[in-house]
C-alpha cells in the first residue's frame, strides 16, 4: 500500500462478501428494467427524446439550446434509436439501464477502503437502496448515466492515492471529464477531482503522462464555456433563491426519506457537522488531503461549498432535488466513511434496516419517485369521448407532451390538446390540469377524473357550446415545401375547426406539424399559436401512413384577427397527402 496517511485495510474479498453484492447487484438491476419498461415516458424525458435523440442533435449548441440536453444521454439515446429502429420507452432508456452496472461495479470497488466490512454494507445497502438515486436509472435523462461516472471516478482516484498506478489516473480523468457531458451540474466537482488527481500524481508520475489532464481540462473547460452561454441566455433556470434548507435540503430530504421538518433539518445539520469535523480531524492528523477513505466526505464539503459559492458570487439558483443529486451521494458516502473512521458499528445495523424500510415503502412500478407530477393515468385520455355535438372534441392540457406521447403509444384518437391556461380560454371540451393553474376553472368546468398520483384532473365543460358547419376546404400535399398552406381568412368570430386527412410514407424522423395562428394584421401581433404535432402525437402504420381528425378551438381577439392554418413541413422532407379542414362557428 502507497497511500500516505491513514492506513486502509485490504481485507481479503470473502464468498459471502461476493454473493451478497452479487445478489443486490441482480435484484436492483432487475427492478430498473422492470421500471423502465412498466413507467411511462416523463415531460422530460419525451421533451429529451424528440429535441434531441429523434433529431440526434445531442452536442452543445446542437438543436434546441437547453440545459435538458444530457449530451452522453441524448448521443446515445439516438444512437440506440437508429440501431433498434424504435423508440420505445426501454430502448430510449437503455443508456441509462447499461450504466447501472458501471455504477455498481463502482460502490462495490470501495469495499478495500473500509475498516468494517458491516459499514461497506452500509454503503452499498444506501447508494443501491435509495430510490431517489437508483430511479433514474430508469428514466432517459443524464442523471443515473452522471452518478455512475461521478462514483467510477471517485473510486478510481482513491485506487490511485493508494497504488499511483497509471491505469487508475487515466481511467480517473477520463471518468471525470465525462460526467459533466452527461450532467453539466458536475463541472465543478470534475474540476476540483482533476485538479486533486494533477497535484498528487505530480510527484510521482511521468510528466508526459500528466498530459492526460490537459486532455481533461480542455474537455471540462468547454463544458464551463457553455454552461455561461446557458446562464447568458437563461437557460439555466432549475431550483429557486429561497433558500438553502428550503430550496435544496428539503427537496432531497422529501425524496431520500418520504419527508421533511425541522425536525429532519436538525437531525441532517448534526450529521453534517460530524462529517465536517471528521474530515478536518482526519486530514490534520494525516497531515495531508490525500486520503482515499476520506473522498466522500471531502466531495461532500466541496458540494455545500459548491452550492453556496455559486449562489453568493454567480447569483446561481439554489438547486433542487435532482439537480443536486449528487449532494446526496456525497452525504451518503461521507456517513459511511465517517462511521467507520470511528470504528462504530452499532448505529450501522440500524441505519441499513431503515434504509431498506423506506426503499421497501417507495419500491413501485407505477411511477416515478423523482417525477411524481409527471404520472398519467390513460384514464385521463380514455375518459374523453371520440364525438361531442358529431366532430371530435377540442380538448387542452397543461402537460401537452405527455399527453400526445400516450396518444401516440396507445393508439387513441388524436387529439390537440392545446394550451389552455388562461382564463380566457373556456371554448375547449375537455381540459387536463391542475386546480392550481386555473383556479377559475369551476365557473365553467367540472371534474370528472383525477389522477392519484400526479393530482392532474380532467374536466368536462358544463354544457358544450354548439357548432355549426360554416365551410371547409381540401389541401393535397406534395413536395418538401416547409410551409403548406391551407386556409389564411380574417377572423371575425370564435370558431372550431376540424382538421383530418392523412399523410404517407412517414416515419418518426421527419417533423409534419398542423398549426393554428391568429394575430392582428395591423399591430402585428400574435395573439394565440396551437401546434399540433401530427408524428408525436398519431401512431405510424405499418405501410407508413398517419391518420388523423381532431378539433382546435379559437378565440376571436379583434376585429383585425388574421387566421392561417398551415402544415409545417420542418425538415423539408418529401410530403405527400391530403388534409381537409372544416370550420365551425358557434352560435349565440
């Protein structure tokens, strides 16, 4: 042994040791697949899909600039998608699926650091155990991919302090490198772990060799320059500035232990000082930073600082749950590591059997723990009726992906489930939201299903307004023009329109999408723009054709109002179909 300081224990891997990891290792593996492929799509992860794998444009500055562009997850996202010529929930959450193994592999590395083999199983038990980790792992975002690479590279540097064997430092820093690129929340953790590895192995090492960190610089240095392009546009924008404990502590607390208080705050500040303490005592002892055993706890110091710092001097939100995960995969390992730099064993049993007990209370294949108001029933969509007053409903939403992407999976009838958060917007038949984002709702509306998990509710107008047929117009589509047009008419009175017909040769690459502008002619001013997405939200047949008939409503804004519908061809592939749209006024 080469590492300086504290003295690590190899204790010899045992059969028992083995099996028992081998055995968490196939059971948690297993309940991710399961999930991946029992849990609908997220927002999120539709939103990811469609931006950013569908289109492949998974590189910074690609595509849709945003900071839900996971850019490993979204690279290999797409990759799997062409390989497998689908998009299914699992394939499109495969990259995630496959580095569980890396993860695992990872925490059970660690098992050489520790003094007592029971507060490794601790460890294990926590970080394989805590659903609010191990969750997104079935969900196609870059979170699970992130904690993988965070851990392989925190493992990988303590194999190092300790044997400084070349394979571990490269393997280290290209581990940490690569966590920003598949959660941009990591640059300053890939910085400081970069920076840490540089200084220790520059003793030791080659100096050719310590090239490799320049490599590594350079890839997090583009990393950060990006992540200032996202601030500069405002794009990064998840958590809030109330507070630490409010914001960031409470949001973790909620998900890791199914609750939240002072109580908890209290109990969370107390551990926190230990660690704290027990990392100053151990590094002044040692009288140096390097020390394997004492990695967690050390992240663990630099993820506060991490999120104070950039709050004071950036004026960067305070993070919430999963955009400050890996606070808790640093608090988790810095307990266990603490525990056992003390040599206590009797709180261990206690705090594996919890850790097991609040898994057991959140174990579901329903839904996800992290995305809780991200569930839908089908139920929500079932409920809703194919005919009112003899045309499709018109239906609005609030979450419009998820709404389309069930639409589309389990081959219901199209709908458009339009925007529909303003008080003015009371012409639609059916509308999915929540109380809270329309909380006039009941002067018009009335619920008659209500998600119980999510709490979105689906309500029913009161009395369906009538309609009457005014005229309607056929439009063939042919060509790769990027605009079809369909019908452009002053507006002079609130209308449904009813647009059906059918596309060929299409397939889940090419964007063919219906959309419904009003604006006044003489302001120049946009007043309501409905998009109907026709490939997202309508299952594809076999042959390759779509079909299509769904009803939009549109408010009359002046007497100036302009409508145009059109088909938005917008990758200008080669279209071909017929689409007829009827117009409907509504009598007073």
């Amino acid at each position: 042994m080469k590492n300086s300081g504290l003295k690590i224990l190899d204790h010899k891997n045992s059969d028992w040791t083995l099996l028992t990891g081998f055995i968490i290792f196939i059971l948690v593996w297993a309940y991710i697949i399961i999930k991946a492929n029992t849990v609908f799509l997220v927002h999120d992860e539709i939103a990811t899909k469609w931006a950013y794998m569908v289109s492949w444009n998974p590189l910074p500055y690609q595509g849709y600039v945003d900071a839900n562009n996971h850019f490993l997850n979204s690279l290999l996202g797409g990759l799997f998608i062409r390989l497998f010529q689908s998009d299914a929930a699992w394939i499109v959450r495969l990259p995630n699926i496959l580095t569980f193994p890396l993860y695992f592999w990872a925490v059970f590395g660690f098992r050489k650091f520790f003094s007592h083999r029971v507060n490794f199983f601790l460890l294990l038990v926590v970080l394989m155990f805590s659903a609010c980790i191990t969750d997104y792992f079935s969900l196609a975002r870059g979170y699970g991919m992130s904690m993988a690479l965070l851990v392989l590279a925190l493992w990988q540097t303590a194999l190092f302090l300790t044997h400084r064997q070349p394979k571990h430092f490269i393997i280290a820093m290209a581990a940490w490198a690569l966590t920003v690129y598949a959660n941009l929340t990591l640059i300053p953790f890939a910085l400081a772990g970069i920076v840490y590895l540089t200084v220790y192995a520059w003793s030791y090492m080659n100096k050719a060799r310590l090239s490799v960190s320049l490599g590594a610089l350079i890839l997090v240095g583009y990393a950060i320059k990006y992540a200032f392009y996202l601030k500069k546009i405002g794009k990064l924008y998840y958590g809030n500035k109330e507070g630490f404990f409010h914001t960031t502590v409470h949001s973790l607390t909620n998900q890791l232990l199914n609750s939240e208080g002072i109580a908890i705050d209290v109990i969370m500040t107390a551990v926190a000082m230990l660690i704290i303490f027990t990392t100053i005592y151990a590094f002044s002892k040692a009288r140096t930073v390097f020390l394997s055993r004492m990695l967690f706890p050390l992240f663990f110091l630099l993820g506060i600082a991490n999120i104070l710092g950039q709050h004071w001097l950036l004026g960067v939100n305070y993070p919430e749950d999963r955009a400050a995960l890996y606070l808790v995969v640093f608090f988790l390992g810095a307990i266990c590591f603490t525990l056992d730099y003390w040599k206590e064993k009797r709180v261990t049993y206690p705090l594996i059997a919890g850790a097991l007990l609040i898994f057991g209370f959140q174990l579901n294949l329903e839904s996800s723990i992290t995305y809780p108001t991200q569930h839908y029933d089908e139920e929500l969509l079932t409920s809703i009726p194919d005919r009112v007053h003899g045309i499709p409903p018109a239906t609005g939403s609030r979450y419009w992906f998820m709404d389309n992407e069930m639409t589309r999976k389990k081959e219901l009838p199209l709908r458009a489930f339009q925007k529909s958060d303003q008080p003015s917007d009371t012409l639609v038949d059916y509308l999915i939201t929540w109380r809270e984002i329309r909380p006039d709702i009941l002067n018009w509306y009335h619920p008659i299903y209500k998600d119980s998990i999510s709490d979105i509710i689906l309500f029913e107008r009161d009395r369906f307004l009538d309609r009457k047929k005014l005229n309607e117009k056929s439009q063939t589509i042919k060509g790769s023009r990027q605009y079809f047009g369909i019908y452009n008419d002053t507006l002079t009175q609130p209308l449904f329109i009813r647009c059906s017909g059918k596309l060929e040769n299409i397939d889940i690459f090419k964007q063919a999408i219906m959309v419904f502008s009003t604006n006044d002619f003489k302001k120049d001013k946009d007043y309501s723009y409905v998009s109907v997405p026709l490939v997202k939200s309508a299952p594809i047949r076999d042959d390759g054709s779509l079909t299509f008939d769904f009803t939009v409503a549109i408010n009359d804004y002046s007497p100036t109002d302009q409508l145009k519908v059109y088909l938005w061809n917008k990758e200008k592939s080669p279209m071909k179909g017929k689409i007829k749209v009827g117009w409907y006024k509504i009598p007073k």
